[in-house]
C-alpha cells in the first residue's frame, strides 16, 4: 500500500500548484508584456526592455513597467543560453497589457506557428492592447495569429522573402528598419532593435523624453531617423 500512498501524495501535491499572482503594479503606468519562449534572443528581448526600464528615470511621463510571460511560468533558455524564468504565464493572472512585445525566437519560423496556444494569447492581447511591438522574426507570430492582413510590416533583412511567401496578404516593407502600420510596429531586429523602442517611446512621449533615454544608453537618436528609417502608413 506504501507505493500507492506515494502517488496519491504527488497527485495531490501536483494539483495544488498555485498560479502566479498578479505583482502590485502602478495602474498609472503602461504595463509592457515581453513574450518569451525558449531559444529567443537576447539582443531582440533585451534592447527594447532597456529602453522601457529607463522611463522610470524620466519626471513627469507615463511610465513603463515590463514583464515577461510565457506559455508556461517556467525558467527558459534564449539562443545565447540566457536562464529567464517568466515572471507569467497564460494562464496566469497578470496585469493588463497596455503593450506587448514580440521579441524573435528561434522557432518563429518553424514550430511556434502552429502553437495554438501561443496565437491566441496574441489574438487576445492584441485585441486590448494599445501597442504590439515586434522585433526581427517575431512578427512571423503576427501573421500566423491572422494579425496583419492588409497590413504593413518588414522583419529581418534575410527572411523577407520568405515572409512575403508564407504571409502573401502582408504588405512586406523592403527598405526601412521599422514600419509602423495603426498599432502594429515591426522591425529588421539585431542591434536595430534599439531604434525600434525608441520610435515608440518617440510617439509615446516626444524628442526631448527619446533623446533623454537615448543619451542614457549612448546610443544616437534624431528624429530624421524618423525620415530616414521608418515607413509609416498614412491613414
């Protein structure tokens, strides 16, 4: 009898598992979600979320408050070998999200679009949120989750072919970093992914603020980068 008291015990461990709680949190702020899995990549997860931390050094803005989630509230890996355990997971209580972000992930182009689960998490964040934000093939999960039909939208320089063929309903932008489309922003990822999250934080808040965090992190900012760099659609 002793083995099969054993299991019951497990069992009953097991299902009383409780779910993450939902952090305090300033209803003032733009809660910003950062969407991870395992083998996404640091520079993608990591530049954006610099430039959000930072707001919270700014006087008299809105500021950001950014957490992760995932499918599962469990550690996970990035492509460089990074060890992250999400703060959330889907079914997870957690605080409204104001703006998600798609940071690319090595199974953007293969199995993360067909996980039912993880398109309609978007589906339904997207639905509510004011901005979403992807970053290199992050926004493979876009237009899998039927996101960006009709729309405009650019990724990393090497997959734009193949976006355009697996997604011919997207309008695929060729020439820019970023490209904004209403609420959908996407961009070329890497490096650039630091100009991305300073164009939101540029709509958000304005030059001086962007020029601010820029200055903070050492990076260049103007707003001919604007021009220059990203594709606006025009209503």
């Amino acid at each position: 009898m002793r083995p099969i008291l054993l299991l019951v015990l497990v069992s009953l461990s097991c299902s009383n598992e409780k779910k993450s709680e939902v952090k305090n949190y300033d209803v003032d702020s733009y809660q910003v979600a950062f969407l991870i899995m395992d083998g996404v990549y640091n520079t993608e997860l990591t530049a954006p979320w610099d430039i959000f931390e930072h707001t919270k050094y700014r006087e008299g803005i809105k500021k950001m408050e950014v957490f992760t989630i995932a499918e599962h509230r469990e550690t996970i890996r990035t492509s460089e070998g990074l060890n992250i355990r999400a703060d959330y997971g889907f079914n997870d209580s957690y605080p409204p999200i104001d703006i998600l972000v798609i940071p690319s992930a090595e199974s953007h182009l293969s199995s993360a679009l067909t996980n039912k689960a993880l398109l309609n998490f978007v589906r339904a964040i997207a639905s509510n949120a004011t901005w979403v934000t992807s970053h290199c093939d992050g926004v493979f999960v876009l237009g899998a989750a039927g996101l960006l039909e009709g729309k405009y939208a650019t990724t990393f320089p090497a997959d734009l072919t193949q976006f355009a063929e697996r997604f011919p309903k997207v309008k695929v932008v060729h020439d820019k970093i970023v490209v904004q489309d209403g609420k959908y922003i996407s961009s070329a990822g890497g490096a650039k992914s630091f100009e991305a999250a300073l164009y939101l934080t540029h709509l958000l808040y304005g030059e001086k603020v962007t020029q601010e965090l820029a200055q903070g992190l050492v990076l260049d900012w103007s707003e001919e980068m604007v021009d220059s760099q990203v594709f606006v659609k025009e209503d």
